[in-house]
C-alpha cells in the first residue's frame, strides 16, 4: 500500500496533461506532511521536479499565485518548453533570482491550493494528504515555534476560507495517508474520480479559464 515505486511507476505510465508534462499535484491542509511526501515521490520518480507553491505565494497573498503558476510555468510546459519562475524568499520578503522547472515526463506540484480549480484541468492525477485540518495546523505550529504564532493564525483563516471556496479535497484521484513508516493510498472520491485522459492540453488555447 505505502510503495511508491509501484505508484511512480503507475503516474509515469498516464497520458501527458500538460504538453508533454504528467502533472501531478499534492494537496492538503498546511502541516499535513505534503512536503516530505512528495520528496519521497520524487525520488521514487527518478528525480522528478517538484514546484512548491510557498515559492509562488507572498505574504501579502497566500493564495493569489493563480496568474504566476499559468504565465510562468503551466504555459511553458504546455508548450513543451521550460518553464522559469521567481521563487519568493519568505525572510526577506522579495523574489529572488529566477530558476527552471524542466518539462520532465513527471512534474510534481506541491502546495495547498494544488489541486484548486484553475489548476485541475492541466493535472494528470491530484493527491490529497489525507489528514485534518486541525491536526496539520497543529503539527505546523508545534514545526514553526511561538515566533510564527501571528502567521499561522493569519495562515488558517486565509486556508480556510480558499477550501471553503474552491475545495480540491472531493476532487482527488487519491487520498493519502501516513502509515507507519510509510503511506497508505485510498481511492479518490467515486462521484468524482476522472478516467484517464487521451488528450493533452498543450495544443488548447491558453489559459483554460
């Protein structure tokens, strides 16, 4: 169940969603382990690249990345091209140098609002990490320290109310969860599970929204 070479093996084996790109995006509450998971699948993956959305939101906007992800990084790869973005330093408050993100058989997306809207029609399979809001917000407090106590409440009421606008959680291909010392995978939500699509958008209009 907690294989992830057997789950490499079945994401590298969909049709491309993003031009050439299987784009895979993990998603779930802040604290919920999305960041360690999708190391691990990564390296699972051969050394798949991975895009954290903490490098795309600001403090001034936790979730208005939308625009930056589409001009930056899902056109690009739709294109076949590499993509190049500006990750956000969060201690100094400004964009850094700009770096690549390689249009890799398999590119990982990683970062709560993963899986929102604008997102899932260039997704090859969302992943949620299934754990709760309250216990993952508390695991990021107990990680963060009293210093970041004013962030994490500004934090939760921000992710709170993006799921309650636009939830990726009744949308996932898969649910993900912390077993022992590795993962247990359950399936998606059956009213929403998507077959496996034929097409791939790098020759649709851009965006898609």
């Amino acid at each position: 169940m907690d294989d992830l070479t057997e789950a490499a093996m079945a994401l590298r084996a969909l049709p491309p969603s993003c031009g050439p790109v299987r784009l895979v995006a993990v998603d779930g509450h802040a604290g919920s382990g999305k960041s360690t998971f999708a190391t691990r699948l990564a390296a699972a993956l051969g050394g798949a690249p991975v895009l954290r959305l903490d490098d795309l939101a600001t403090h001034e906007a936790f979730f208005d990345w939308t625009e930056r992800l589409a001009e930056d990084v899902l056109g690009p790869l739709a294109r076949g091209a590499s993509a190049r973005y500006a990750p956000y330093d969060w201690t100094l408050r400004r964009f850094r140098t700009p770096r690549p993100l390689l249009p890799a058989p398999v590119v990982l997306i990683e970062g709560v609002g993963a899986g929102r809207t604008a997102v899932r029609p260039w997704l090859a399979r969302l992943l949620w990490m299934d754990r709760g809001a309250e216990e993952s917000w508390q695991r990021g407090r107990e990680r963060d320290g009293s210093d970041l106590s004013a962030f994490w409440d500004a934090w939760t009421r921000a992710e709170t109310r993006h799921f309650a606008a636009d939830p990726s959680r009744p949308y996932a291909d898969a649910l993900v969860r912390e077993w022992q010392e590795g993962y247990k995978w359950l399936p998606g939500t059956p009213a929403t599970a998507r077959q496996d699509r034929p097409v791939t958008h790098g020759e649709q209009p851009f965006p898609p929204y």
